[in-house]
C-alpha cells in the first residue's frame, strides 16, 4: 500500500514548499523512499490525482469548530461550508473569522474542535503565528475538489484517502515539549538539531514501532536529510506518514476515528485519539 504524509503550507513556494514523504507499507514495514518537494497548489493538486489506493495524512485542520459554523448560521454539512468557501473567496473569509472574533469576549475567540481539545491542538480560526485557519481554507476545498475520499468528513468509495495528521502528537511521545524546528534562521539553534536527531532515533525505536503497529525503514541519506532541515519540514512529512500507517492498520475499525466523531469538523488519527475517554 502506498503511504503519504504531507507537511503543509498555505503559501507554498521554492522557499516552503509543501513536502511529501513518500513510503510503501507492506505488513508492518513501512519503507521511506523519497521526500517530495510541491512548490505550488498545482503541484499539490497534481499529487492529489495520483492514481489509489494511497492512503495520505495532511497536518492541516480538515474542518472548523461546530461552535463557530453554529453562530455563523453557515451550512450544517462539510461539503456545504466548503462549498461556501470556495464562493466567498481568502479574502472575505479572514475578514470574516476576523470580524467574528471582535464581536467575542476575552477567551473565546478562537473555538476548539473536539478533536482539538484532546489532541492540544490550535484553533482551526487562528490566522496568525500558526496560520491553521490559512491552511484549513487552502487546503479543505482542494480536497473536495480532488475527489478522494475524506475521513470522516466527506467519504466516498474513491481508492485515494486521506486522513488528518497532527506531528506534534508524535514528538511529544519522543522528546516531549522541546523545540525541534524555526523558520527564522536566527532561531536555528544547535539544541533543536540535536531534538530532531533524537526524533528521527526514536523513530526507528521498537517502543514506537509498538504503539503505531509499524517499523520504518529510513535510508541514512534521508534520515539526514530530515535531522540537517531546520523548518523540519521533512520529519513533520515521515510523522505524517507514521499516522497515516497506523489509521490504514485501523480500516476495519474505521480506520481509527471513533464512531461518534462530529463529522463536520473533522478528526485527527492517531493511537492516543481513537478513544479519547482515555486519552
């Protein structure tokens, strides 16, 4: 089974492109074979089109806060609210989130999602510092545009799925709250190299192989490649892919995403969410 985990951006380019880790699962090998560089949405979009089945987890919010969709009196559907987005446009849509916020008091701006709230996840609404509610509104309507079938939010019987993916679930089980990545050069600290030394080592751990069902394979040159990147765009890629393994080990429980998800906003797949009541 083709496996992919992509790392986004809502503004990709030469300097942050969206990266995509490309790997083959064959019973519980996970093999890397190389980390794509997607300079632009069409790009994206082209990958998208790659034949199935694959099986790819994105780290971007697929959905918004039941909340925030609620106050708004915007369609009760996924397909319908994404549908309206693509209507209304980036502009009007910030504006809006925007506009929304001001009218809310101190410490309830920004909503969670339920699957936000178990996983310590931003708020899909953010529009600065981690520009998720960006990323959402880039990437979602995309999605529906390509056809494949979105878990849990809009599935059909398309052979190409893809799953929402959050790294940061992942490196907390290796190396806890430490900072591993910067975009700013004068961020870039010899500390956060040896953070994502010791992500990649426990990558290839028995202890992780056992929680995600899954050993990777990573060829040294790759493995390098993922430490000596600052952004860490390429490990935040592989931890995709390790989620995206798990939920396809998963397909016959739903691939991991509990029954009574809100479908409309969407869920993050990983061991520590699929029961949540004992997360």
């Amino acid at each position: 089974m083709k496996i992919f985990g992509l790392d986004f951006t809502s503004a990709p380019g030469s300097k942050k492109p969206i990266t995509a880790a490309v790997c083959d699962l064959n019973d519980e090998l996970l093999r890397v074979n190389e980390i794509l560089r997607l300079d632009s949405f069409t790009a994206f979009e082209s990958f998208l089109q790659l034949p199935g089945p694959w099986v790819a987890a994105l780290d971007f919010p697929f959905g918004l806060p039941q909340k925030l969709l609620s106050n708004l009196g915007w369609p009760e559907t996924w397909q319908g609210y994404i549908h309206l987005l693509s209507l209304m446009g980036k502009t009007q849509f910030e504006q809006t989130l925007i506009d929304y916020r001001e009218s809310r008091l101190i410490g309830d701006k920004h909503h969670l999602r339920t699957t936000d709230r178990y996983a310590g996840a931003c708020s899909p609404m953010m529009l600065q510092r981690v520009p998720v509610g960006k990323m959402f509104f880039q990437g979602a309507p995309r999605l529906l545009a390509a056809g494949v079938s979105i878990l849990p939010c809009h599935p059909t019987n398309d052979s190409r799925i893809v799953v929402e993916g959050y790294p940061a679930l992942v490196v907390r089980k290796l190396i806890g709250k430490r900072s591993y990545k910067n975009d700013e050069r004068s961020k870039q600290t010899l500390d956060k190299e040896h953070a994502r030394r010791e992500i990649i080592r426990g990558l290839l751990s028995p202890g992780l192989s056992t929680r995600y069902g899954v050993t990777i394979e990573l060829p040294d040159m790759l493995a390098e490649t993922c430490i000596q990147d600052s952004m860490a765009d390429n490990i935040d890629a592989l931890l995709c892919t390790l989620q995206a393994a798990w939920a396809y080990s998963q397909r016959a429980n739903g691939y991991g995403i509990p029954l009574k998800c809100n479908k409309v906003e969407g869920w993050i797949v990983d061991p520590g969410l699929a029961d949540p009541l004992t997360y």
